[in-house]
C-alpha cells in the first residue's frame, strides 16, 4: 500500500487478522543488492535458496510464525487441527 488505507479496509484487515501484513515495510527502505543475491541464490525447480552453508527452504509456517498471521490449517490441508 502507497498510503495508509481507508478506515473500513483497516477495519476489516484488523478483524481477520491481516493489519499488520499490510503495515509490513512502512518505514524500511529496500536493499537492491539483497535483493538481487536472494534471486540469484533462488532454484525454483527445487523451491530453495542455494547458500555456501546450504539450502534453505521457506515454508507457509515460517511466513506464518514471522508474520504473526492467523491461519485455518483445515483450508490448506483439508483436515482440522486440534487446538491442542
């Protein structure tokens, strides 16, 4: 988003949980450089980052965790979760 969104869109980011995912990046300022080695670093036949010490993968779980971001695994999996 270029600038602070409606209050309703707010309103409704807030309830379902996705506010702070439209926030994300207000404020920082994008390395090009970073960038650029993330893609060259990216194999999409295998969905990795090549690094020296390895690949790294990065899944809907990570996402989730860094993010914050509520998710209904019974949407992605076709199966309920347990609130354990």
């Amino acid at each position: 988003m270029s600038g602070p969104p409606s209050l309703l869109i707010e309103n409704y980011l807030r309830e379902v949980g996705f506010w702070n995912v439209a926030n994300i990046g207000r404020g920082c300022k994008l390395n090009p450089k970073l960038i650029s080695v993330l893609i060259e670093r990216w194999r999409p036949e295998m969905n990795t980052f090549h690094f020296p010490c390895g690949e790294c993968t990065i899944t809907l779980e990570d996402v989730q965790l860094q993010l914050g971001l509520p998710v209904d695994w019974s949407v992605l999996t076709g199966f309920a979760q347990s609130a354990d």
